[in-house]
C-alpha cells in the first residue's frame, strides 16, 4: 500500500512539474524539470536509507515524522488538541490537558524544531503516515525553493538559463541535505519564495498580494530559521536602498554593512542583553563542550567582543567554505563533502581570476547575494566546529553562492537582456 501512494504522489508532483506556469521555462524543457526533481528524489531516499541503516536513529526528519504523528493522533482524540499543537505557541509552560501529550513530543522548547514538527503533523493528513510520503512532500517544497531561487537569477540574466540550472539544481550535497521534510528543506523553500518575489517586486510593483506573500515566508522561515532570515533581510534591504536611490552599489553596502557592524559593537558595550557576540560566544561554547563528533575541528573558544569576533573572521569563513579537505579522510560521506568542497575552491579561484562583474548590470542584486551569503559563513564557521554540521548548515546557501559565480564568470553588459517577467 506505502509503494503504491508514494507512486501516486510522485506521478502528482511531476504531472504538476508538466503543467504549472512557474515550472514553465523558455529555454530548459519540461522534461529536465521532471528529471532534476527525480534525481532530488532519489537523493531524499538516499537521505532517508542512509540515516535508517548507517546511523540507526534516523535522524532528525524521522523524529520530526514520528512526533508529527503524535500531534496528528490528538485529532480523533479532541481535534482543538490538534489545532493547539498544530498551530498555538510552544515554548511555554505546557497547559495541563495537553501535559500527556507533550510528553511524548521533544522539542517543545526549541521553536525551530517543533515548527519543522508541525509541518509533519499537518502531511500527516494526507500522507497516510507513510515516511516515504513524508520525503516525497518535502522533497517537492524544497524542490520549489530552488526553483525560485533559479527564477531569481533568471530575472536579471535569462541569457544565462542553463548555466542557472546547472548551478541550482545539480550541487549534490544541496539534492541531499535539503531534500526530506525537515529543516533544511523548509528553509530552502523559505529562502526561494522570499528571493524571488522580493526581487520580482523590486523590478516591478510590490503589490498587496506580494507583500502579503513575502511576509508569510518571511514568518515561516522566522520561526524555522531565523538567523538566516536575520541576515537576508539587510542584504535586500540594502538592495533596495541602492535602486530605489540609484546609489553607487559596492560602496553603499560596504558602507550600510559596515555601520550596522558598527552599530552591533556600541550596542554590546551598552548592554549585555544586546551584546550579540556573546551570544555567539555562547553557541561556539555550546558546540566545543557539548556537541561532540567524528569530523570536529580544533575550534578555540571566542571571546565575546565584537574585536576578537573579527580577528576571527577570517579563519571562520575559511573553515565555512573552504573545508573539509580532501585528505585525511576515511569516510564515504566526508570523502563526497571534501571532493565538492575542492571543486567549489577550484571555481572559487577561477571565478576571482577571470570574473566580469565590474562590466556585468544590475550590481545591487548580486552583491545583496555575496553579501548574504558571506555573512551566512561568517557565521556558520563563527558557531560550527563540526564539519559534516558545516556542509549541512552551509547546503541551502550553495544554490545562491554558485547562481553568484555564474553570473560572475560569464555576466557582462555584452549578452544583457531585459529581465525576464513573472510566469
């Protein structure tokens, strides 16, 4: 019975990949489409098979299924429990009717964790409990996150379609780690939607109906990840700061960036409530001390200033982007994550000795993602002294780091074309 819905679901998806307008493409065809979404399906599986029969637990996406059912078994029980759990605030002192049954539920203290728990308990109305439905569904969303992000780049350079494609769609630790209904892949539909409609509306109008989507994402990915909503909305910020006032766009990030720093170290010697550096002094403690691994890295603890913070800049965008090397490893895993990161250094240094963008238009759009994405491993290798913690954290930003040296290598006033309009 599981095989034959997890066939029906997929022959759904992909006849929706056949006929939505958003799906719909100029220069890719549809058939890529259904075969790119095929291929991040097999990887949600792999995904699923490796944490069932390597690690033994499952992971985090299997307890988020597996709590998710516990939420969704309170419907025949008294379906206000339901509605409750599905969509009251957690994080508090549990109400004692729902004591039992929170019990039961971990994570109810971690916003992040059981926001990615109610995205379970609501499939579970329509997956009939299957975990491989459970991968199916989530695969699709972060499916759509990627596509938006390709749609985003496809605004302003549609020359470049396939190159985007490519870059989006074919990274394999983004196909593995995003694909599932958990963390990674909600947050990679969040990020997606808001990228694109922001820059759709940039270029056009914010409509009512935008605005209302964009804070709706923007919502969804607050309460599953708000770090990286807490630094993709300066970088677009400033984006529209540099259209809006036809500003001169390397200097006028540099200098909002610089000032918000700025801002950030006068309001850590105000207050130690507000000193953010401590709190990210505390999460590298937390990850030393306590969250122990195979693939950690000598990580010293940071003190919390805003001085030692940018001394240690350097090394953790390093550690970010940079590793894990292709040598002293022994596992499979660690050996696929080091091969692409070497790939990903090797087209780094390609993409800054033969780049174009000092000639390439619309410079306020890929600087907001460089600047996102460079804050983003700022602090991924600020916090992680885990490696296989770092490639999995880093994997939603990939498909916009890699969209940024598309455009770097082979943008460039000669093939500009207008942007291309919502489909």
């Amino acid at each position: 019975m599981e095989l034959l819905v997890a066939t029906v679901y997929v022959l759904l998806f992909v006849a929706l990949l056949l006929k939505l307008p958003f799906f719909a493409d100029q220069t890719v065809q549809r058939p890529w489409w259904v075969a790119a979404f095929l291929v991040k399906l097999g990887c949600g599986f792999f995904f699923m098979l490796v944490y069932q029969y390597r690690y033994h637990e499952g992971g985090d996406a299997l307890t988020y299924f597996t709590a998710g059912k516990t939420i969704y078994d309170t419907l025949h029980l008294n379906p206000l429990y339901f509605l409750e759990l599905t969509f009251g605030a957690n994080a508090r002192k549990p109400p004692e009717h729902l004591i039992a049954i929170i019990d039961g539920i971990p994570s109810w203290n971690d916003v992040r964790s059981y926001t990615a728990i109610r995205v379970n308990a609501l499939a579970h109305l329509i997956s009939f409990h299957y975990y491989s439905v459970h991968i199916i569904l989530g695969t699709f969303l972060s499916f759509l996150g990627l596509t938006g992000i390709y749609r985003c780049f496809c605004l302003f350079f549609p020359q470049l379609r396939k190159w985007f494609f490519a870059a989006v769609f074919g990274l394999p630790s983004v196909l593995f780690w995003t694909s599932g209904l958990h963390k990674e892949g909600i947050s990679l539909l969040c990020m997606g939607m808001i990228m694109y409609l922001f820059f759709y509306a940039l270029l056009h109008k914010f409509t009512l109906k935008l605005t209302i989507s964009l804070l709706v994402w923007c919502a969804l990915l607050a309460l599953i990840r708000p770090y990286t909503l807490g630094l993709l909305l300066p970088a677009l910020a400033v984006a529209w700061v540099v259209k809006r006032f036809t500003l001169p766009a390397m200097p006028t990030f540099l200098l909002l960036y610089g000032a918000g720093y700025f801002a950030l170290s006068v309001l850590s010697l105000v207050s130690d409530k507000l000193n953010i550096f401590a709190k990210l002094a505390e999460i590298r403690y937390y990850f030393v001390m306590y969250k122990l691994g195979g693939s950690d890295i000598n990580l010293s603890l940071l003190p919390p200033t805003w001085y030692h913070t940018l001394l240690d800049m350097p090394m953790s965008l390093a550690n970010a982007l940079l590793r894990p090397e292709p040598w002293g490893n022994t596992d499979m895993m660690h050996i696929v994550a080091a091969a692409e990161t070497l790939c990903l250094t090797l087209l780094l240094l390609v993409g800054l000795l033969f780049n174009r963008l000092r000639q390439t238009p619309f410079a306020y759009f890929w600087l907001a993602c460089l600047f996102f994405i460079i804050t983003s491993l700022l602090l991924i290798g600020l916090t992680t002294d885990n490696l296989g913690a770092i490639v999995r954290y880093r994997s939603i930003l990939m498909p916009v780091w890699l969209g940024f040296w598309v455009v770097a290598a082979l943008g460039g006033k000669n093939n500009h074309e207008q942007p291309a309009k919502l489909l």
